[in-house]
C-alpha cells in the first residue's frame, strides 16, 4: 500500500480545513423586515486572535454611525477571505467582518 507523501497530505489538510471554514454570518433586524443586501452605510474589518477568544470583545458605535437616524440592520459575518486567513495562522489570526445599515433619512 503506497502512504502519501508528507507535503501532499499537509495540502490536503489545509484543503479540507478551508473548505470546512465556510462562511457564515448573524444579521439583526427588526421582525418580519427583509434582510437588506444593499451596499451597507459602515464597514469594517476587526481583527480577532486565538479562535475569536481574544479581545473579548470588538464594540461598532451605531450612533456614531447612524448620527440622527436609526439602525435598519446590523451583521457579523465571516467571509470565505477570513475562513482562509484562519485557517493558514492555525487559528492565530481569526478576522471577522462588522456591517451596520442605517435608516434612510
């Protein structure tokens, strides 16, 4: 029986890892409003260590977005880019991306 090669089985660990990762992402909005797919008024990327366990916690100031206007619609979400990123630091660098819709005015 022939072993694969050392090189070739960290490649397809890493392979596997990525296509795992996915994407994913939690949205809020109010009840029974259509999740918007619009171009978001605020974006940003924040940067998480260690799996996301730390900082404990990355704060986005809606009303500092959203000056004089409400908030439509808020997500967090980790893009395929983020997954991959994770996966190649081993869960060292996790990033995660923050979106926030404000109501038109």
């Amino acid at each position: 029986m022939k072993l694969i090669s050392k090189s070739k089985s960290a490649l397809l660990c890493a392979g596997l890892g990525i296509f795992l990762s996915g994407c994913a992402s939690v949205t809020i909005s109010p009840v029974d409003a259509p999740k918007l797919t619009s171009t978001p008024t605020y974006e940003q990327r924040m940067d998480f260590f260690f799996w996301g366990l730390t900082p404990d916690v990355q704060q986005v100031s809606v009303n500092d977005v959203c000056v004089g206007t409400g908030v439509r619609q808020m997500q967090a979400q980790t893009k395929l880019e983020d997954g991959i990123f994770t996966v190649i630091t081993l869960g060292i660098f996790s990033p995660r991306s923050v979106k926030v819709w404000c109501e038109e005015a």
